[in-house]
C-alpha cells in the first residue's frame, strides 16, 4: 500500500483542478454540483494558490469523469488550456527562439507546475520527448497523462504556428481504450501498450523558428523560472514546507512555537509570512489532519480509535467531535457513506 503521505504532499498547482472545473462548467454543470463529495471549497479552489495533493486531485477527477460520462476528458481540458495557465514557465516557453530551446524550458521548469511526470529529450533521427511518471496513481493516468500531453502539444503549436497533429507520433503506456479515436485530435498516430509515454517529433518541425521569439522577454521569463526552481528546490513556500512537514508527522504534531524553530524564525514572523502567503498555521493543520482522517477512513480498515490515535488525538469523541466540525458527519458515517 502506498503510504498516505504519497498521497497527501502538495502534488499539483490549483490552476489544472480549475481547468477541469471550467470546462465542467462549460458541460452545464453548477459550482456545488462540481465539487460535490470532493471536500473542495470552491472559492478556496479558485482563489488560493497553493498545491493541491494527489488525493485532493484524485477526488475531484474521479468525479469529474463520473459527471461527465467523458473518459477521455484529460484530452478535452489539456486542449483548452491557455499559455497564461503555465505562469513563468509557458511565457519562457513561447519567448525561447525555437521548438528545441522550448522543450529545454519544459524540461527543466516542468516540476514548478506539478509533481506527477517530468520531460526528458532523447535525441536520435527524430526527437523524441520522454515522460517519466512520479506519482502516477493508476486510475488517473489516462487523464493525467492526456491532460499532460495535449497542454504540451498546444503550447508547442503556439511556439511554432504550426498544427502538430500529423508531426507527432505518441507512445501511450496504457491498452488501447474503446475510444481510441479521440487520440487522433492530438496526433495521427498513437500507439497502445508502450512501456513509457514518447512523443516522436518528425525532423522537419524540430528546427522551427519560433513565432514570438523574443530574448529580452525570454530572459526576464527564465530569471524568474530559476527563482521559483531554487525556491522549490528548498521545499518550496513557507505554506508547502509546513504542510509537507505536518504530513510526515504521526500521533503527534508541532506546536506553532517548534515549528518556527525548524524554519529558524521567530513566532511572529512565521504567522506574518504565513498570513502573506493567505494561510494559518492552524488552517494548514486543519487541512492536513481532515485529508489524513480522511484517507486512513476510507484506504485502511484501522478501527476509527486508532485514526484518532494516529492523528494525535487522545480522545476519540473529541476527534469525532472535530471530525464534524470539518464534514458534518462522524468518522464511521463517514466511512460508510464512501
């Protein structure tokens, strides 16, 4: 079993889960009926910017596909994703002055958006773009991967002006599903069953020039990159650290005061920092507790004492008690309702 904090460490960036969110409001559906079950706030979803986990993800895109009766939605949204929605990274993208520079971009700064799959270049008579999986959990790896895919294709076809449909050739690491012909929106040809996800680039699109080269910008946009790169290479913002640090804890959590000791500042500017970042201490573990009795409820079978236990709750009814405070029902109606 894959441990929970796999599960529960800030994974994605809220802007794809916001994607998904709108096209779903484009399908007709209302705010409430989107995050129905999903333990999502919306205006939180839609306003705060920290990283949603990989549970958080799962929930709302298992919903998602249940509402939409569409599983090749990952496709849909990818190819309605904007360059604005890739932050630094999309703009290094367009401003670099050919295809190849732009993959170089995606593969280095592709983790300051997630943490489910990376980007490597293989180099041989065509390029060839490789896409290692990280946190890949099985039932969203259609999506997950289709969404990866058809973003990095429409940000290329931005790069170069040209339609990459019929100059690609995509290896998909899954049997090919029944609705196979929705692939071929993204290239003429894919093929099912491959060990890893490739994109074959055929010769004569590698060198295009880009449309929106431009050097000034394309500096300014990878200056930036690097500072976001080195800022996730310490453990990211403030609210990220804190949040992977409580989700490794067990049975017993830091008090405010400890924590900002292992950020070797003081109370004070722990809150202020926290505060800039639209967050509390206390909110963070809030949410990492309620994810963590969530997921022990529903992937393990430990009686609710020992989930209470496990979250540093001495006293079960008062976890029951707190535990309706956050979902307005117990842990074991809780456990029964999923």
């Amino acid at each position: 079993m894959i441990e929970p904090e796999h599960w529960l460490k800030p994974a994605i960036h809220p802007v794809y889960a916001r994607l998904l969110c709108a096209e779903l409001r484009r399908r007709g559906f209302g705010e409430a009926e989107i995050i129905a079950g999903t333990h999502l706030d919306w205006e939180t979803l839609h306003t705060d910017n920290r990283f949603l986990s990989l549970e958080q993800m799962r929930r709302l895109t298992l919903h998602a596909l249940a509402l939409s009766q569409c599983p090749w939605l990952g496709i849909e949204v990818g190819n309605l994703t904007q360059l604005s929605a890739h932050g630094a990274l999309g703009s290094a993208v367009v401003a670099s002055n050919n295809l190849v520079q732009a993959l170089a971009v995606v593969e280095r700064y592709a983790s300051l958006r997630q943490g489910v799959a990376s980007m490597r270049q293989e180099q041989g008579e065509n390029l060839c773009m490789v896409i290692d999986e990280h946190m890949m959990p099985e039932e969203l790896r259609e999506y997950l991967l289709g969404h990866f895919v058809a973003s990095l294709l429409r940000l290329l076809e931005t790069v170069t002006g040209k339609s990459l449909q019929g100059e690609v050739h995509i290896e998909w690491p899954f049997a090919e599903p029944p609705w196979a012909a929705m692939y071929q929106h993204l290239a003429v040809q894919n093929s099912f069953g491959n060990a890893q996800l490739r994109i074959h680039v055929t010769a004569n699109l590698i060198n295009s020039p880009s449309l929106a080269a431009d050097p000034e910008a394309a500096r300014i946009a990878l200056r930036e990159c690097e500072r976001l790169l080195q800022k996730e290479q310490q453990g990211g913002s403030l609210t990220q650290r804190v949040q992977s640090r409580l989700v490794h804890c067990k049975e017993s959590y830091p008090t405010l005061e400890e924590m900002a000791e292992e950020e070797h500042v003081s109370s004070r500017t722990l809150i202020r920092h926290l505060h800039e970042e639209g967050t509390t201490y206390q909110q963070l573990l809030d949410d990492v507790r309620k994810e963590l009795a969530c997921w022990l409820l529903l992937q393990t079978e430990l009686p609710v004492e020992m989930v209470a236990e496990r979250l540093g709750y001495g006293d079960t009814s008062n976890f029951s008690r707190t535990f309706r405070r956050w979902l307005g029902m117990t842990p074991r109606e809780f456990r029964t309702a999923s």
